[in-house]
C-alpha cells in the first residue's frame, strides 16, 4: 500500500481491528519513510452482474429499496429491511463467488421475505418469478397455503 503522503511504496500495519458488523477489516498503517500513520478498510469485493452486463459493487441499501416497493402498505420497519438485507448479503456471500447476477440477488431475497410479509413476498416474487397471469398468482398463493398448513402444529382430537 503506498503512502497517501508521500507515495512510499511500503507502509507498515500497526494494528488491525475488525469493524463492528464483522464484515471488514479496519487497520492503522504507519509510512516508514514519512512516519505519518493513516486507516484502510479491508473487505472482501462482491460484484453484481446487472442485466446489461455492466458490474456494480453489491448494496444492502438497493436491496432494501427493491424490497421497500414490495412492502408498501405492509407493517414492515426499516430495522426489519436492514435485518433482511443482511441476510441476503450473507446469503450470497455464503456462495463463495465474487460476482453474482443481479437476478439471484432477486431470488434470495425470496425466503427471507417470505418469513417477514407475504403479501410483500408474492408482490416481490411475482417480478422475480416472473409471473404472467392470475393463474400464476393462485398457485403461489396454494402453495403458500399447503406450506403454512403443513407447518402448523396439527391439533389431534
């Protein structure tokens, strides 16, 4: 890393800390020619490939504004979108690659907002599963059923 001061080619890391959601790494760097002390920020790249093929860095705040349009009207908080935003990056990360389309950003943010609004879920999904028709909407809407049905308890007479 070169000096920001003096353009030292070498500089020297004095400590390392990691940032408070765990995803980066804070470190203080000393120049050994000027002696001045500055930060960096180590985190591990992770790219989208949109649609058109250009790259773009991976955003929490994209993810909760897509998601946000899904939840209007719905009893969804910021701290909630945040919390599903994290996931999703998590989730992705999980994958181990670098770059990732910007479609299956789309489809893991599916099941987390499916546990957080279904409405939003079926509003979101219907873009991302690319729903053309009514019929397309029912089936989601049983399957949603059958899923919820067989998940609760089962009360025995």
């Amino acid at each position: 890393m070169h000096c920001p001061f003096c353009r030292n080619p070498d500089t020297r890391v004095v400590d390392s800390r990691v940032s408070d959601d765990g995803l980066a790494i804070r470190r203080r760097r000393q120049c050994p020619n000027c002696g001045r002390r500055f930060s960096t920020t180590e985190t591990a790249s992770l790219s989208v490939i949109k649609r058109n093929g250009v790259l773009e860095p991976f955003s929490r705040d994209k993810v909760v504004a897509g998601v946000r349009k899904a939840c209007q009207g719905r009893p969804v908080t910021d701290s909630d979108l945040a919390l599903l935003a994290q996931r999703v990056e998590e989730t992705i990360r999980a994958t181990g690659a670098s770059q990732v389309e910007a479609n299956d950003i789309g489809l893991a943010v599916l099941p987390p907002l499916r546990e957080l609004d279904e409405v939003a879920y079926l509003r979101f999904a219907s873009v991302y599963q690319g729903f053309t028709s009514l019929d397309d909407f029912e089936a989601a809407i049983t399957l949603l059923r059958v899923e919820n049905s067989s998940s609760s308890p089962s009360t025995g007479a």
